[in-house]
C-alpha cells in the first residue's frame, strides 16, 4: 500500500508557556495540517491569543516569559537558539484584529515588507504589490490611488490592505487574531470570501467567538479551556464538524463566556 505521509505545517509538543513566572497554557500539543484553515476557540483568557502569538514567536515582545516544550515549523524548532526571526515572522505573518497601517501611501504598505528583504527594481515591485492587492481582493477599489495614504481608506479596505501586505512576501502561515472584529457584516463577507481564495496556498490559523464563521471557514478547530488552576489547555484539536457535532452550538457560547466551562 502506497502511505504518504503529509508533514505538517506546525507541529506543537508539550507547549507551555509563561508571562512574568505564572504559567497561562499548560501541554499542548497538536499538528496544523498544511494549507487547511484552523479555527481556535475558547473562553476569554484561557490562553488563545498567547498561543497564537507562540506560533510565530511574535510572544517575545511580550516581557518576561518562559516556555517548556516546542514549536516545530517544517520540522524546524522555532524556539532554537540561532532562529531568524525576521524571516519566521515573513513564514508565519500576523494579521491584528485591527488594521495595523504605516501612515504611509497604499502603495508603500505593500511594499514595505518586500522592500525589507531587498533591493529589487522598481518594475518588478510594482508586480509584487499588483499581484499582492490582486490577491487581497482590493485592487480594483485602489489602482487608481496607489500613491494615496493608506489611511483614507474605509476600516474593511483598511484591514485587506493589511492582507495584501503580508501577503507581499509571501507567507506559508498567516495568523489572524479576531480578524473580523468591528467590521460591518459587508466587510466581513469580504474578508471571509477572502480566506476561501487562499485556502489551497496557505495555513489559515484565526481565533474566533464566532460559531458561525467558525463552521463557515475552519476545517479544523482547536478548543482551549482551563483548568481547575485556571491555566490555559488544548482540550480537543480535531474537524471542525467534529468539534461542533460534539458540543452543541450553546454549550460551546457557554464555554466562551462563562466559567467553568468545561465538565464531563
Ligand atoms: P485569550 O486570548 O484566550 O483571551 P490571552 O492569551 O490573551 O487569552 O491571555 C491568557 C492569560 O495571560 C490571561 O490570564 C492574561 O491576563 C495573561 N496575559 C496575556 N498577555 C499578558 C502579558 N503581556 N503579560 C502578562 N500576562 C498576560
């Protein structure tokens, strides 16, 4: 029989992690397929956005803290010692629940990060920010004022150009903390129609309390809860059809907004 086996995108062993000494996630572990979208759910504060942040070792910036464990990126820890940041931060790109724009022209967001990682001609930038803009779905409403601030845009323009500009370099993984936080139902169609285009290019890893658009985008879920010293666990990683067949659509509202949430 013919067994192939798919390496994936991330790979997380006996994760912990801790701000200021006090631990807030607590053995994790799971392995992100590649190119799939993964939905992490949860009640707030029990570690989502930390663990999201751990991914891309964008958490260091946080302080004081401390790890146990490891992240592996295509069998890579992230965690070593000689890592290059800069580049595992263009592999594994962030995207802020609220646009994070240079006052900068459109053009200049896009371009900002490729320019970081060289010199090339002006020809060639040009393609990578069409393309880039093409991508994020907004080239149409900004070709004519690429060379306008980037911040007369609407807040849903505002938060695909930030789509396009990490998208500019080329990532491998993007990760999306709320993403459509404070977008009007248009805006969020947008941006969900968006992740549907890029589902087969890339690993999709976004934090939602939103059932709904969990069901709609994730093929995977991975539901965080706490536990009874109210630190932050993976309690199942598993199809996001699983994960909603296995707990009833109020039962997973409770364990967002309530505590505890988990009892079996
Ligand atoms: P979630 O995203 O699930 O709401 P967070 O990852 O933001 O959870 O927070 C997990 C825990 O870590 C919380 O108790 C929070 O107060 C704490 N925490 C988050 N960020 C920091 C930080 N920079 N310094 C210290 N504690 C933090």
């Amino acid at each position: 029989m013919n067994m192939i086996k798919i390496i994936p995108a991330i790979s997380v062993k006996n994760f912990g992690f801790y701000y200021n000494q006090q631990k807030v996630l607590d053995n994790v572990s799971m392995d992100i397929p590649q190119n799939k979208i993964i939905a992490i759910i949860g009640p707030s504060g029990c570690g989502k956005s930390t663990f999201l942040k751990s991914l891309n070792r964008m958490s260091d910036l946080e302080g004081e803290i401390q790890i146990e464990g490891k992240i592996e990126f295509f069998g890579q820890n992230i965690y070593e010692r000689r890592i290059n940041l800069n580049r595992l931060r263009r592999q594994i790109s962030t995207i802020y629940s609220k646009p994070h724009l240079f006052p900068l022209s459109i053009y200049d967001n896009v371009a900002y990060g490729v320019k970081l990682i060289g010199w090339r001609p002006k020809p060639e930038l040009d393609e990578v920010v069409e393309l880039a803009l093409k991508a994020a779905d907004i080239w149409e409403e900004v070709k004519n004022k690429l060379h306008k601030s980037a911040l007369e845009l609407g807040y849903g323009e505002q938060q695909r150009l930030c789509i396009a500009r990490a998208l500019a370099v080329k990532p491998q993984v993007i990760l999306m903390d709320e993403l459509c936080a404070g977008l009007d139902p248009i805006a969020i169609m947008k941006i969900e129609e968006l992740i549907e285009c890029l589902r087969s290019e890339l690993t999709i890893i976004f934090i939602s309390h939103n059932m709904q658009q969990v069901s709609r985008l994730a093929d995977f879920t991975a539901l965080f809860q706490y536990n009874e010293n109210h630190i932050g666990q993976l309690r199942e990683f598993a199809s996001t059809k699983k994960i909603l067949a296995q707990y009833t659509d109020y039962s997973i509202r409770d364990y967002v907004t309530s505590y505890p949430r988990f009892s079996k």
